[in-house]
C-alpha cells in the first residue's frame, strides 16, 4: 500500500506537451517511488481520477521501471476503509463515497 506525498505541478516536457510527478511513499517501509504522467496518454484517466495527496493507493498491477520509478502503465486503485480480506468481495465504490475521497475536487 502507498500514500501519495507530493505532485509536483505540470513541466512543460521536451517533446509532448506537459508532465507532472507524482510521489508515493510505501507505507510498510516508508520508501519513496515516483512516477510521471502525462496528460496526452491513456494511462492518464488512470492517475488523474486518484491524484491527491494523502490518498492510500494499492496497485492491481505494480510494474518498475527503476528500483525507484513506478511505470505509469502499473494499476492504481483506491484503498478505501480497513484493508479487505481476498476472499471477501470488494465494495463497490458510489458516488457518496467518491466525494468523500476527494475525487471531485
């Protein structure tokens, strides 16, 4: 499980458009990763709809670029309330409870 602790605001890359940064900590170890995003991709929607700082994220598909640099490709997920057993079913998200995440604003 991660936090996220920074976003750093939007660069102006060198060869499409913009970027930003957006730091994580694993919570278990109290390691940092990163990783970059760009608006002109379709990983974006992934990011962008979990991209606030103190949000707890997990990966459904955690892939590495670097020791450090998370691939931006990689499957974040909301953790939402107490950590879920596997073989429990996981609930699903409303709106109510995505305003309360922060994901409207």
């Amino acid at each position: 499980m991660f936090e996220i602790t920074k976003i750093l605001p939007y660069k102006k890359s060198n060869s499409e458009g913009v970027y930003t940064m957006i730091q994580m900590k694993e919570i278990k170890t109290g390691r940092f990763y990163f990783t970059y995003i760009c608006p002109m991709y379709r990983n974006f929607r992934r990011w962008q709809r979990i991209a606030r700082i103190g949000n707890e994220i997990w990966f459904r598909t955690l892939k590495m670029k670097t020791a450090e640099i998370i691939d931006a490709d990689s499957y974040p997920c909301f953790m939402t309330g107490r950590k879920r057993d596997r073989t429990e079913p996981a609930k699903p998200l409303t709106l109510e409870s995505l305003t309360r995440l922060g994901v409207f604003g």
